[in-house]
C-alpha cells in the first residue's frame, strides 16, 4: 500500500495564512482578558432606597447602602442612579488604584440630588 505524500503537504501560502490567524486568535484573546476589569457593580435595595457593592474577583470590596458623603442613611433614590455611580467608582478605582471618592458636583452629574 503506498500513500501519496504530497496530499499532506501545504504550500508555504497556506502555511502562512494558517499561523496568521492562530496568531490573531492568540493575540485577540490576550487583549479581551488584559482589557476585562476585575470589578463588578451590583445594586441592590435598601429599606431607604437602593445602594451598591463593588466585587474585587468577585469578592467584596465596597458595600455602599448610602449616598457617599451625605449626611444620615439615605439611599439612592432609584437602583439606576447607584449603577451610575458605582460605575464611576470602579472608573475611578481603575484609574487611580486607591479608594475613590466622589463630590457633590460628581454625584449631582450623574443624576443624584443632594441637598
């Protein structure tokens, strides 16, 4: 029985083409997990409105049942309103890699009444 060798031979094109791509799948992965954050909003309610948790790796790392910097134990007043200003401490944590803190003028921007 013979077996015709140069069925299993591939042009120098093709060889090329085929380590491109492995290279672009490689290097697509490589960015989609470099770029993921390591922390995660969740909202949750409160008995005075809603607050959030910010997840390090799925641990917790921020529990906020309150508007940050105000005065008494308010909640936010709708559970988009902590999303939005979740999302801009984990921003911020990510930006600066220390604990963040928010203004008035901050939580006023993203949609939170202060007093």
């Amino acid at each position: 029985m013979s077996t015709d060798q140069s069925t299993w031979r591939i042009s120098p094109i093709r060889f090329a083409l085929i380590l491109a791509l492995i290279g672009l799948a490689v290097l697509t992965a490589y960015r989609l997990f470099r770029n993921s954050s390591p922390y995660q909003v969740e909202v949750f309610a409160t008995s005075t409105g809603w607050g959030y948790d910010i997840l390090n790796n799925g641990n917790p790392f921020i529990h906020q049942p309150t508007v940050p910097g105000q005065a008494g134990t308010v909640g936010f007043a709708s559970q988009e309103q902590a999303r939005r200003v979740g999302e801009r401490v984990v921003e911020k944590l990510q930006e600066t890699k220390a604990l963040p803190t928010l203004t008035n003028d901050e939580l006023r921007q993203l949609g939170v009444t202060i007093p």
